[in-house]
C-alpha cells in the first residue's frame, strides 16, 4: 500500500499545532507530502523569523493554526490570525515574517 500523506498519523484524529513546534530563534517544518503537483508543510516560526521574498511556480494557500503571521504578496502586507488563509499566486513574489510566534500550514499546487 502506497503512504502519499506522511509524517502523521493515519486513520487517527490529530492536531495540527500539536505536529510543530515553535522553537527559540527557529524555523521549523514538517513535510507532509512533496511531488510535481502539490506540496504540503506545516512550519513553526519563532518570534522575528522570516522566509525572504522568493516567488513559487505554483499557487500557495497559507492556513495559520496559531498566533498571528505577515504575509508580503508584490509589495501588498496581509496580516493572518489563527483560521484565516490566504493565497499567494504563483510567480508573484511573497515573503514571511512572524510579528509573533505562529504556526501555519502550508499547500502549493504546481502547474501540471
């Protein structure tokens, strides 16, 4: 039988905050599936940590699950509490920045 889910557990309930951890002056991330069409990461960021401006050839939808997070789409600034997503098109650049520990879940779809 093929696992294209990893890293968690299946066929039992889990917590997504409860698969990251925060960790001091880090980024931390847990893959959960990679392939040519879909990559799925949860990340723990510490307070003040970021993911520079960089660009994705496939579209990026951003849950955070905890905390609050900024997000930089082309110069536009998002700010996302816990619950709210937000889609980051492809090939327009983007960045992330923790104005306080948070954790987000992260799924690119890629151009087939």
């Amino acid at each position: 039988m093929s696992v294209y889910i990893k890293n968690l557990p299946h066929e039992e309930i889990c917590k997504l905050t409860d698969e990251v951890s925060i960790q001091p002056g880090q980024i931390v991330s847990k893959t959960l599936a990679q392939n040519s069409a879909i990559s799925i990461t949860l990340f723990g960021f510490d307070k003040d940590e970021e993911i520079s401006t960089h660009d994705s050839s496939g579209d990026a939808m951003v849950t955070v699950l905890e905390g609050v997070g900024q997000f930089t789409v082309d110069g536009t600034i998002y700010i996302l509490n816990t619950g709210e997503s937000l889609i980051m098109p492809a090939k327009k650049p983007h960045a992330v920045y923790a104005k306080e520990a948070f954790k987000m879940l992260l799924n690119v779809v890629f151009p087939n």
